[in-house]
C-alpha cells in the first residue's frame, strides 16, 4: 500500500482477521495487535506474538467495551476501532445528533434506519441564522414516534478563548433555564460542547476552570440535571477525571484532534460520534452525525 498516513479503506481491507488457534504465519501483526490492545488500556498479558488466551480475553473486552460484538476475533471492524478514533464508519448506530428540526417524516426516517435516540440542541448560537435548537412541538413529535431525546448545550465553544470559569458560571444557568422550559426531568444529562482541536494547556487553563464554573452554578442550581461533555477523547477523560462530569459524548470524527491521537475512549462513554450522512428523501431526509451508543 501507499504510505501516505491516511487510514482508508485499503488499510482497513488489508488488514488479517487474527484468532486464537489460527493460522498466524506473522507474529509481527500480533505483536501490533498486543501493542494497540495495551495502549488501549486493554493488557494482553504479555508481548510474545503469540494469539494465547490472554490476548483473546483483551480483544474480547475491548470490544465490549467499545460497542462491538465480543466474540475474540480481531477483524477488520476491531482492528479499525483499535487504532483510529471514529473505527468503522460503516457501523450500525442506533443514536444520532443533528442541528435540523426532528419532523414526523424525518421522525420516521431515523426509525426506518434503526436509530432510537437523537441528541437536540437546547439553544441557537446568538444572531447567527442556522436555528439548530428545539423547536415548538419538536419533542413531543420525536416522543410519539418512539424515540428518545437527550440534549446537547453549546451557542458557539469553538475555539480556546470561549471557555474560562465565568462562561461556564452563565452558560449553566442558560441551559438550566432552556432545558426546564422544554420540560426535561430531573437528573437529565445536559453535554456541554467542547468543539475544537483542544491541546493539554486549552483544557487545564480554560476548559476544566469552565467545567468548575457549571458545576459551581449547578450545584446553586440543587444539581438538578447531571452534567455531561461532548468533545474529543481528551477533553471527555480530564473532566471526567477531575470529578467534573458524569457522562461523555465523545467527538470522535476528528481523528486528527490532538486530544483524540493517543487518547484512548474513556471510560464513561455514552455517545461516540463516528460519521456525518444523509438519511431519507423528500420530506423525511434528514443529515445527521451518527452516534454509537454504550449498551454495557
């Protein structure tokens, strides 16, 4: 193949499908397999090359763990989740998030596909003119066609300088009060967006003093919705490492993002966000950011 450092369909169709008691005349491949296990957080009990138990029970736990069936077979779908951030692409996905108004026809299309959750925005970014928020009506609407809504909190959260303590004290007031007028529950998960290619300084002097201001503010608030993150691997592991979140919505399309390369998905993962496509015709079709979904 071309060493062009793309991961793309060649490098995935390459790829062998490793087993225990195979036929593996490579032990290189193993000791890759054994390697992207470990950093995974997955240990393979040792780098010997070989495809022993050990190594079966770490591919079977990471597949698990990141939405795959668990059967110990490292194939082409295991290899690409093991060793780039969104996996495979081609994934069937039962969660989606999206900036257009969830309208019965599109209601339908997303049931026809498969999906059962779709993530909606609490607010429009100022005067800006795509209206991305919930719409009048909207929810009941994804209600009556069986599905389930959970909401997503970011007016801009775009670039470094957005985030400090002080936003994230009014920003949690802005969602407190959107998410109760749309008449979300107690204990919902509100993800607060974090979207951009954040470095390790972005998130220790901006974006964690910002996830302090919402948990100051929400506590006032008598912690009435539990607070979530949307954003790159990095990001969701620090908040969450530094008792700041309880759930993290995982931007994993930007395989690129310095807070996903070297990043392993963490471990409170609810939503992982893998493709944007089109769904539908006519009335129903709709375009949507495709979600993996943690069942464990």
């Amino acid at each position: 193949l071309p060493a062009d450092g793309i991961w793309g369909t060649q490098t995935m169709s390459a790829l062998p499908t490793l087993q225990r008691y195979g036929n593996i005349s490579n032990k290189q491949i193993v000791y890759i397999l054994q390697y992207a296990l470990y950093i995974n957080g997955f240990d393979p009990n040792g780098f010997d090359g070989g495809f022993g138990a050990g190594v079966q029970s770490a591919v079977k736990k990471f597949q698990s763990f990141v939405g795959l069936s668990s059967d110990g077979v490292c194939g082409k779908q295991t290899w690409a989740s093991l060793l780039v951030s969104y996996g495979d692409k081609n994934r069937t996905a039962t969660a989606c998030d999206c900036v257009s108004e969830i309208t019965s026809a599109r209601a339908q299309t997303l049931k026809k596909a498969g999906y059962t959750t779709v993530g909606r925005y609490l607010t429009n970014v100022g005067p800006m003119t795509l209206n991305k928020k919930i719409q009048e009506g909207e929810i009941e609407t994804i209600i009556n066609a069986g599905l389930t809504i959970f909401p997503i909190y970011q007016t801009v959260g775009n670039y470094a300088n957005y985030f400090n303590r002080g936003r994230g004290l009014s920003d949690a007031v802005y969602a407190y009060k959107a998410a109760k007028s749309y008449g979300f529950k107690e204990g919902t998960i509100i993800y607060f967006g974090v979207d951009f290619d954040a470095l390790g300084t972005d998130i220790n002097e901006k974006i964690i003093p910002y996830f302090e201001g919402i948990k100051e503010k929400m506590s006032e608030l008598n912690n009435y919705y539990k607070i979530g993150v949307y954003g790159p691997r990095g990001v969701c592991s620090k908040t969450k490492e530094k008792g700041l979140t309880v759930s993290s919505f995982v931007g994993d399309m930007s395989s690129g993002f310095s807070a996903n390369i070297g990043n392993i998905l963490p471990r409170d993962w609810a939503f992982d966000q893998i493709a944007t496509i089109k769904l539908g015709s006519g009335d129903g079709e709709i375009e949507i950011d495709k979600d993996i979904t943690n069942t464990i």
